[in-house]
C-alpha cells in the first residue's frame, strides 16, 4: 500500500483577499456612485455592510492560453466592532463556511471557494518544511520500524511513510518488502 504524501496547499500559491483593502476599494467604489459613509458613525457602518453584502460577488478569471476559466461567484459577509480607541470600527470577514471572524479568505488553485485559511487547510511555506522527527528516526534506526507504536495521526503517517521508503529501497534492490498488516 503506497500512500500520498503530498505536502499541504500554501498560502503563498493562493489568491488573498484582505479586509483592510478590501474595505478601502468597496468605500472608492461607493463614493464614486455619490455614496457618502462616515466609517466612524454606527449608521452608517451598517447602511455600508448591507450594500456591500447585497452587491459584492468575487471570482477569479484564470487565463489558460487562449482559454478563459472563471471561477463561481463567491459572496462576502462582513462583521464589525468598535475600535478600542472608540474612534471607528474594525471590518473583518466572516468566513462563508465555517462562520469565523477572520481578515484573509483564500481562493487556492485547486477551489473555487473563498474561505479562510484553516477551511482550506493551507499552511505556510515554512510549516512544510519542518524536518520530521519520526520518519528521520525510523529511517536512521531501521530495526526500530517493527517495535514503533504511532499514538497519533501523525506519527502514524510517519510510520508508513518510513515503511513505503523501506519498501521501494528493496523492491528497487530485488528483496521482499516488508508486510506491516
């Protein structure tokens, strides 16, 4: 049994949206259309998240070649509070599948949705690259493979990791791979 294991997506290969400008070009766009907001009355907040949840769908136009993909309309729901200096209110996002309070939503290459980050699974770049302690002792201390007992998901997917390595060095090699079932 060879298993994936594929890194986590990125957050760095993923399309950002922030609410700080996100919330500066919704104002622009407003104001343009003679739509005036003071963001430091309460009124008004409200009167601008209802027009901007009401008329704001975001996609993405990917261009592949010659081929133009569009990705589905996403709407945006917005929440606030009072800044604690009570000189305006802070915007942030409400994640349209899990109905957090978050600043970023991602649109990763593989989706067309526009959630945060822990809905998507992504992680950093960096957080990929953690070397992994396991896999490194299994595969230094080989006669250990048939003692280790995973207690956690991750540890587990260490193992058979260490165990696909294993396997694919002797079926490489012309030897019997080793039966872990």
């Amino acid at each position: 049994m060879i298993l994936n294991y594929e890194k986590k997506m990125l957050v760095e290969n993923s399309f950002v949206i922030r609410v700080s400008n996100f919330i500066r070009k919704a104002i622009n766009n407003l104001n343009e259309q003679n739509f005036k907001f003071d963001l430091r009355n309460e009124n008004d907040v409200i009167k601008f998240k209802e027009i901007v949840e009401a008329t704001t769908r975001i996609n993405l136009i990917k261009k592949d070649g010659e081929k133009t993909i569009e990705t589905k309309k996403n709407t945006i729901k917005l929440t606030y509070l009072s800044s604690n200096l009570k000189k305006g209110f802070i915007f942030f996002f409400i994640c349209n599948n899990c109905g957090n309070r978050v600043r970023l939503l991602y649109i990763p290459p593989n989706s067309e949705d526009l959630f945060c980050r822990n809905c998507h699974r992504l992680s950093y770049e960096k957080q990929n690259k953690k070397p992994d302690k396991i896999l490194k002792h299994l595969l230094i201390n080989p006669q250990t493979i048939f003692t280790f007992k995973p207690r956690t998901l991750k540890e587990a997917l260490s193992y058979y990791k260490a165990v696909d390595i294993f396997n694919k060095i002797k079926k490489d090699n012309g030897i019997d791979v080793i039966d872990i079932y």
